[in-house]
C-alpha cells in the first residue's frame, strides 16, 4: 500500500477505506468489484459500498463488458478539481459569512465588556504570550516576576531578543521582582534598555514564583515552577485595577541601580 498518499487523500475528505478503494482501483485498471476487494484489502459488500461513494465524489465510473461489470477509477487530475470546487465553495462562504459578521459583533458588544480568558501551558505556551505582548498596542508594561527563575523557563537568547524588541518600541517597563539581583548586572541592563525600570520587594516577604504582567487592556500571569501554566485576561476594567495595584506597590519597593526613567 501507499502510506503517504492514503494520509494526503484523506486529507482531501476520504474515508480510509474510500483511498483504499481508489488507490486500488488506480493500479488495477478497470476491474469487477471482487478484484478491487482482494486489492484493496476491504471485504466485498464494503468495497460496493465504497465504489457508490467514491462514484458520487466523480472518482470512479462503472461500464458492462459481456457479462460483467466494471470499475474504473477516475483520473487522479479529477482530485485536482475537487480541490479548486471546494476552494470556490470556501470563497462563496466567506463572502457570505462576511455580509453577517458585523450583526454578530453587534451582538456581542451589546452585552457590555466580558472579560476574555485563555489559557496556555508549557515553555511553548510563555511563547506565545511573549509574542501577544509584542503584537499589542501600549506603550508601558507593569511586571511582577520572581526574578531568578526566568533563565529555567526560556534561554537567555529568548529572554533578551524579548526586551530588545520591547526596547524598540519604546515600550517603557516597570518591574517589581524578588530573587537575588546584583546591582551591577541591573545597572548594565539599564544602560542597555534605558526604558527598563526594575524594583526589588523582600522574597521572604512576598514569595511569588511566577510572572504577572499588565499590557494595554491585557494581564499576563504565567507560573515558573511545577507545571507551567499561563493565562490571559482581556479586560480594560480588570487591567486598569491591576495596574493600579502595580502602581502602588512600586512606591513601597525599593529601587536597583543608579538611575531609572521617571513615569509618565
């Protein structure tokens, strides 16, 4: 048999046993249905069953010689036109289903602001929420991170092309972390990102082991250790609260390094 071209058939909307059939069908030529049974490894009553389906697809045509009736399978090109039939019928649904999507949205936003949820696992998952970070607009960012343990989660080749696309927007950070930092390592970074303000709180005081980050109308949280899970949260109420708290926090934290930026 064909492994591959059974799998890429298949994708095209066919039953296994359907590609059986047909590839079958393909090598025999045309063929009374019993051969085709025998070929394709499906029992006689299931392969008549099969050839009426791939007959109603246009894959297969049936004719009499003598006694007998054969089967026959269409030209694999006949594939080709099912592809571009169903690519028309996707375009005719889209221009369709566009006519309606703005009574949809009306619909939803009549409700009033829900806030959104979605969740995300593994490094893969802190990933995707780095890149969602990117791709929003805002131009300041509020962090809590346990600071040591990030390196565990991403390299640190992630961790800095991250801040460096973040510097390149002007994206002003705020960062309130625990952990272990030395000054001198905080001070290079600031002079490397000059957006990038960092504030130490007491571990043994306020042990988070995770990120939570507020971006525009979004919240980040993300944990660092045992399973790791992530979770987004779109609300402009719930993001504006939050940064609030960050906001207050940052006055009682005690600043790293010689300088940082003034908030706006």
């Amino acid at each position: 048999m064909h492994p591959i071209l059974e799998r890429e058939l298949q994708k095209l909307g066919l039953t296994e046993k359907e590609t059986r059939v047909y590839l079958a069908a393909l090598e025999l030529g045309p063929q009374p249905v019993q051969d085709i049974a025998r070929k394709a490894g499906v029992n006689r009553a299931t392969t008549y069953v099969m050839i009426e389906s791939l007959t109603q697809k246009g894959l297969m045509t049936s004719f009499e010689r003598g006694k007998k009736r054969l089967f026959n399978p269409e030209h694999p090109d006949r594939l080709l036109s099912m592809i571009r039939v169903r690519e028309r019928e996707l375009q005719e649904q889209e221009r369709e289903f566009s006519q309606f999507l703005p009574q949809l949205r009306a619909i939803s936003s009549s409700s009033g602001e829900r806030p959104r949820v979605r969740f995300f696992e593994g490094p893969e998952g802190l990933r995707a929420i780095r890149e969602e970070i990117l791709a929003t607009e805002a131009s300041e960012m509020w962090a809590a991170i346990e600071f040591k343990e990030l390196p565990h989660v991403l390299s640190p080749a992630e961790n800095d092309e991250f801040e460096r696309r973040l510097a390149e927007r002007g994206v002003r950070q705020y960062v309130l972390c625990t952990g272990t930092i030395a000054p001198d390592a905080v001070q290079k970074h600031m002079e490397r990102y000059p957006n990038f303000s960092l504030r130490s709180v007491p571990v043994d005081r306020f042990p988070f082991t995770g990120e939570v980050t507020v971006f525009g109308n979004k919240i980040f949280a993300f944990s660092h250790r045992g399973k790791l899970i992530g979770a987004v949260i779109e609300s402009e109420e719930i993001a504006k609260m939050l940064r609030s708290v960050f906001q207050l926090a940052w006055e009682g934290s005690q600043h790293v390094g010689a300088t940082e930026p003034a908030k706006k």
